[in-house]
C-alpha cells in the first residue's frame, strides 16, 4: 500500500509505502515502511511524529534533522534507532529515503538486549551502539536495493533469521500489550488483575520492556485514540475525535500538550506532508492509522 503526495510549487513530493511483515514477525513488528521525498535543494518537509513504540530507520540521501520532546534538532544518523516514546519527534528532510520497522514491545525485548527506559524518548546511532550489531548490517545493504519489494523481503527476512538465535522473549509482554490496546482498560489496578500479577510487578515490567510507567502508557494509548480519528478525518472536530475515557476536553488539551508539545488547534492548522496522508495508507495496510495502536498478532 503506498500513499502520495504531490504538491505544487517549491515543495516537497512524498511518498510513502507500507509493507505486512510476514507470519513469524507478526507478534514483534507492526510494519515495514518505505519513505521517500524528492525536494527542491534547501527545502525540506516538516512533521511532527506521534508518540509511538520503538523504530528502527534506515536513511540514504541528504541528512534529516530530528528530535524528540523539546530536543534541539540535530543530524540524525544513517541508521537511527528511536526508543518508545511518550513526546513527539520533530521530523525535517530533504530528498531522501528512508527504510522502516516498527518493533513492537515483544521485538524489543526479542531482538535488543536493552531495557526498554534506557533509550524511552532517545534515538540514537544504531551502528554504534552494540545493542544493535546484529542489525546494523542492514543500514549498509539496504542502499544497494533499488527495487522496493526486495528491499521489504530484505528486512524481513533479516529479523526472521534473527528469531532463530534469540530467547523466546516474555510472555507477560503480549499479553500486557494486548491489554494497553484494550479500549475498556481504564486504570493500573485493572491491568494488573487482567495480567495476574501485583501492581509492583506491573510497573517494573512496565519500564523494562515498554519504557514507562503503566499510567503514563494508558494515558497515552487513551490520547492515540483520539488523534487516530482526527488523522483518519481532519474534518472531524476534536469534541468529536475524544476516547470514551476522556471525562471534558479540557482532559483531552492537557494530554495533547504533554504528548505532542502543542495545543490540538496549533497541531491542525499545520501542514502534515509525511503523516497526513500516510495515515490512511497504515490504516489500510496495517489496520491502524499510528503504530501505537497496533494489536499485537501471532
């Protein structure tokens, strides 16, 4: 499934696609995606990228600039690695390519050797750092791919052949997963019952292999919700986008300053080239408009 967007004048042409990862990767990925902009030289496309789970990036072209929360922009490396997040990650490019996986919280504990709050809210350089060796190969076999089926069967077939020599990973992590995506699920204590376990043990798992506190993440996960409509509608007004579990819109505002750094009527009024019509595009090919949403499988 792919999603363009021209525009007319000086700006920028992009294009995105999203590729089904296949079977035996379907309990620790959502997507592999394919991003592609042709610009003019000194333009780049701007966006601001929802909270979301880890993602691993793979960027050929002219260097984007990245950060996440209130971060001074900054190069971002040619394999970027980007943990869990809970604030937004302001997105500049240029012409460039970048390949994409979405690693859900069971990947993440199946294929990095890290806990999941030691890079909550970071990126980092994923060719440097040692926790991500076995995959960095890919960063400099990806360029040579110039057909995207292939570069799509390429990762995917990498990560598959990865399962063969990692630790089946925790089982309390799809379970706890499946429940955060549970729209019913409103507080810790439910959580922990759905799980079976004490609300002390929740909370480490919840750090170790998502990256945050289990409020934190179900104030999250209520908050996607509700931009997934708007992203799916932008017609539609934000009284009308809020979960079931927001009490006013007053609750909504808040959340949205604390996950997205501004106010909902300042995020739509901008523009959205990478995301906007993306949205439609991930909802079709992965049944989620933002990855955060994705329902674990297998």
């Amino acid at each position: 499934m792919d999603e363009r967007n021209r525009t007319a004048g000086n700006r920028p042409r992009v294009t995105t696609r999203f590729f089904p990862v296949s079977p035996a990767l379907r309990p620790y990925a959502s997507t592999i995606y394919l991003l592609e902009i042709d610009a003019p030289p000194g333009v780049r496309a701007e966006d601001y990228l929802h909270p979301e789970w880890a993602n691993m990036r793979f960027v050929t072209g002219e260097v984007p600039l990245a950060a996440i929360g209130g971060d001074t922009p900054r190069p971002a490396p040619a394999f970027i690695v980007a943990g869990p997040t809970s604030r937004a990650t302001y997105f500049a490019a240029g012409t460039m390519r970048a390949w994409g996986i979405g690693i859900l919280p069971m990947g993440w504990a199946r294929f990095v050797p890290l806990r999941a709050d030691a890079l909550a809210d970071r990126f980092c350089d994923g060719a440097e750092h040692p926790a991500f060796a076995t995959i960095a190969p890919l960063a400099s076999s990806l360029p040579h791919i110039e057909d995207a089926d292939a570069g799509a069967r390429m990762i995917d077939g990498h990560f598959t052949a990865l399962l063969a020599n990692s630790a089946p990973g925790d089982p309390a992590i799809g379970r706890a997963h499946a429940a955060l995506v549970d729209e019913g699920l409103a507080s810790v204590s439910a959580l922990a019952d759905m799980l079976g376990l004490s609300e002390r043990s929740v909370e480490r798992l919840s750090r170790r292999a998502f990256g945050f506190p289990p409020k934190l993440l179900l104030r999250r996960q209520r908050f996607l919700r509700s931009l997934a409509r708007f992203m799916l509608d932008p017609s539609m007004a934000w009284i009308d986008t809020l979960d079931l579990q927001y009490y006013d819109q007053a609750q909504f505002n808040r959340d949205f300053r604390r996950f997205m750094g501004m106010s909902p009527r300042a995020y739509a009024a901008r523009p959205k080239p990478i995301l906007g019509a993306a949205a439609l595009a991930r909802a079709a090919a992965a049944g989620e408009a933002v990855q955060g949403l994705h329902k674990p499988q297998g």
